[in-house]
C-alpha cells in the first residue's frame, strides 16, 4: 500500500477530496494530515476520516521535528494542499521528487511568496487576464519554482470577480489534484 501524507494550513476541502478518492483505492492511502495552524478545519475533516493528524508549529517544522514523523511514517509521496509556509530544505532533500503542490494558476505567473488564494485571484482580476488555471508542480527550496507536473488552463470572461475565479480553481483543483496524485503513484 502506497501512503500519502497531505499538509493543509486551512479548511482542508482539497485534502479531503484527496482523503476520499483513495479511500477507494486498493493501492493508495492517505495515512496522515499535518497542519501548522490548530484552529484549520482539515483537522476536523481528517478525524471524520479517521486519518492520522499531526498538528505541529513553525519551529519543530523548521527544526527537524516534522521530519522526524515524517520520516517514521516514510510516505511515497507528500502532498501540500493548502499548505501556507514555506517548506523546509531538509524535508525536500530527504524527499527528492516526492513532494508536491498545486497552486491556483499557471506557473511561473502569479507565484511566489504571498501569492496563494485570493491574493493570486485578485491579481489575476487586477492585471485583465484572459485565461488562468491551475499548476501541479514538484517543491523544491524556493516558492513555486519547482518543475511543473501539469496545468489545467480555462478562459476568463473578463467579468469574473476574484471569488469567480476562486470557484473554477476550486473544481479544477477538486477534479485534477487527486488524478495526478494518483498518476504519480504508479
């Protein structure tokens, strides 16, 4: 059996949606959610699951201790959804090519530091573009410079609000984030 171990800072919708799609899965599971933040609802939504959560702070994050159950769990892949800090270096070097993110447009544009959830979608707004999307890529040390996976792209009207925008991603997200999860564990 293949694990995932997911991150979420937030309201664990795509970490869910992941939960439930291998929830059916022979091959695949999700064994455990770990979250920086002890009021997100992704703890809520793992436990009604019945999946393993870990809630941790910045500092035993960024001073091996989150490695540390990582590494007692050995998942064959991690998956960030959701998750708002900046993932540390010793993580992704114990974990080449095993770490994962989706960010709600097309990479390079409208990534880096600051840019998640709304903020990406009001700049999207703000700058009259005709089309955004969604970008799976790999994590590597810096903010969403690691190598693309896959890009979904859709069209913009150019009347979309922000939290339009918002509800696209959302279901492009909900559709291919555990495809290419899965494509990945194969």
């Amino acid at each position: 059996m293949k694990k995932i171990v997911v991150f979420a800072s937030g309201s664990g919708t795509n970490a869910e949606n992941i939960i439930k799609y291998f929830a059916k899965s022979a091959t695949e599971t999700v064994v455990a959610v770990f979250t920086n933040n002890p009021s997100a609802m992704v703890i809520e939504r793992a436990k009604n699951h019945k999946i393993r959560t870990e809630v941790f702070s910045k500092t035993e994050l960024n001073e091996g201790k989150v490695l540390q159950n990582i590494d007692a769990i050995a998942p064959d892949l991690i998956v960030l959804a959701g998750f708002l800090l900046k993932f540390p270096e010793d993580i992704i070097a114990n974990y080449p090519n095993k770490i994962i993110n989706i960010h709600p447009a097309l990479l390079p544009n409208y990534g880096g530091k600051g840019m998640y959830g709304m903020n990406v979608h009001r700049a999207i707004v703000e700058n009259k573009e005709t089309e955004t999307g969604i970008t799976i890529h790999y994590v590597n040390e810096n903010y969403d410079e690691g190598g693309s996976i896959f890009q979904k792209k859709i069209k913009l009207l150019g009347n979309e609000t922000p939290e339009d925008i918002a509800e696209k991603i959302h279901e492009l997200e909900q559709e291919f984030f555990p495809q290419i999860i899965a494509g990945l564990l194969k």
